[in-house]
C-alpha cells in the first residue's frame, strides 16, 4: 500500500500545478475528479494530463466520474437527487459516466468510479433492478475499455452493495466490478463500520479514499467530515485489516475542504497513514 491524494479538476484547472503539489507533499499517484462534463470532451485537457503524468511520474489510480444536475447531501434530498437511482436524472447521468470511460480511457486510466445512490436495501423495490440496468450498461461500457467500475461506498449498506455486485456479474461474469472503500462515508452515511464492512465485502475492494468523519446525530444530516485521525474511523484497526484481507492498492487521501487548512490536513494524514503502512 502507498498513499497518494485525490484532484479535483475541470478544463480550467492547471493540471501541471496540481501535480507539482503532490511532488511537493511527496506522493506518488492520485486519483482524478471531474464532475464538469465538458471537460469530459476536451482534449486539450487530455494532452495536458498525459504530458503531466510522464513529467511528474504520477500514477492515476482511478478516474472519479461525477454527475449532472441537483445533488443534495443528505438522507432526505439525497434520496431524490443523488447518483442513478432517481429516475428523473438516471439516464443522463448514466450517459455522463459512459462518456467519463471514454476519457479515463484516453488517459490510459484503468479504475473508473462513482456514487451509485441510495440503492433500496430491498431486491424486490423496482429502482433496485433499474439502477442494476443502469450500471450493467456502465459495467459493459468498462469492460469494453478495459476498466473497472467501483461503486463508492456510503449510501448504501455493504450487504446491499455486496448483493448489486454479485447481481451484476451474474448477468455480466466477474472480473471488472469492485469497490472503491471510503471508509469515512459508511460512517458519515450511518451504514457500517468499515472494519467490520471488509467482513462482508473485502475481496472487491480495488481503491480506498483516506477519509475520517462522525456518526450522523439525527435522521436528516450527514455526520461530519474531519481531519483523518480526529474522526471515527479506527484507522490502525481499519490498515490492520486491509492487510489481513489482502489489499495491496494505494490510499488516496480525500480532505473535503479548500486552502491552506486542507493542505495541512492532507499532510497530516500522509505522515499518519505511512506510519500505519509501515507498521
């Protein structure tokens, strides 16, 4: 395991400043994040990646695919704004992580993730089998460029992901269908911990966010994001058990603040998550 730290980026962005900020925190990958779907289609921006990549030496790990329209992050809204499983954006944003392959593709990157949504606990609830067609298309599309899909953790409970995955490669056979663990979300969302998550659902894990956060305090809002280490997340536990199920993937450290007070944060974690590696 290594550690590396995820970019935000839109066709505006100085991608050579970026990674000349991960050479100066001492890392070596990052994973990538666009939810701008022009600059899924702008191949200046293309170029200007590929040409940072070789410069700098960065592995991107993953390519992140964020999505169109209303997105409200919490238990009420969210359930009607967030990934695939509201019907009222589904197709678009279906088309928007199709598009999202394609440019992960031509930055030669394997790993392509995203929130899913608020899956139904419940295989009988209609949206559960039409968000499965939605990812079964996303998961061909993949398979067809040489991916991997990862569901993001977090709004759905690991016995649910688990169950969509195996769904999926019923239809589609196994091998391009995992999870990229942030483990701060199944916290922040209330649906696991993710110790104990690795138990249910360890051996599709193929990316990890370094994350920490709390517990939700009520039945409307998120629980908070913190510096990695001032949360809930058991992170000695949590990089004890990556290693006993096997995990050998990089930790991509996600801080979801700006400025100074981020790079701080992010600089923190390194120092705590190389100590834990090494241990």
């Amino acid at each position: 395991m290594k550690v590396g730290v995820l970019v935000q980026f839109t066709s505006k962005t100085d991608i050579e400043a970026k990674f000349t900020e991960l050479k100066e925190l001492g890392v070596d990958s990052c994973q990538l994040v666009c939810w701008d779907r022009p600059t899924l289609h702008d191949d200046v921006m293309v170029e200007k990646i590929n040409k940072a990549i070789e410069k700098f030496g960065i592995r991107v790990t993953a390519f992140w695919c964020g999505w169109e329209g209303r997105r409200v992050w919490d238990f009420y809204e969210g359930q009607l704004t967030l990934g695939l499983v509201p019907t009222d954006y589904r197709v678009e944003r279906m088309k928007m992580i199709l598009e999202g392959s394609d440019f992960a593709k031509k930055i030669h990157v394997t790993d392509l993730a995203t929130h899913v949504g608020f899956m139904p606990e419940n295989p009988y609830d209609p949206k559960y089998e039409e968000v499965l067609v939605a990812c079964k298309t996303i998961v061909a599309k993949c398979k067809e460029n040489g991916q991997n899909f990862l569901f993001e953790t977090g709004q759905e409970t690991p016995v649910t992901l688990k169950r969509a995955i195996q769904d999926i490669e019923k239809a589609l056979g196994k091998g391009n269908v995992g999870i990229n663990l942030d483990p701060a979300n199944l916290l922040m969302y209330g649906k696991a911990n993710p110790v104990d998550a690795l138990e249910v659902f360890g051996e599709y894990v193929m990316g990890i966010h370094g994350k920490d956060g709390k517990y939700p305090t009520d039945g409307h809002h998120l629980g908070d994001e913190v510096p990695l280490g001032q949360g809930k997340v058991n992170y000695p536990a949590f990089i004890a058990k990556l290693k006993e199920v096997g995990y050998e993937g990089d930790i991509t450290i996600e801080r979801e603040i700006d400025g100074d007070e981020q790079k701080k944060d992010i600089r923190m974690a390194k120092d705590l998550l190389d100590k834990l590696i090494a241990e």
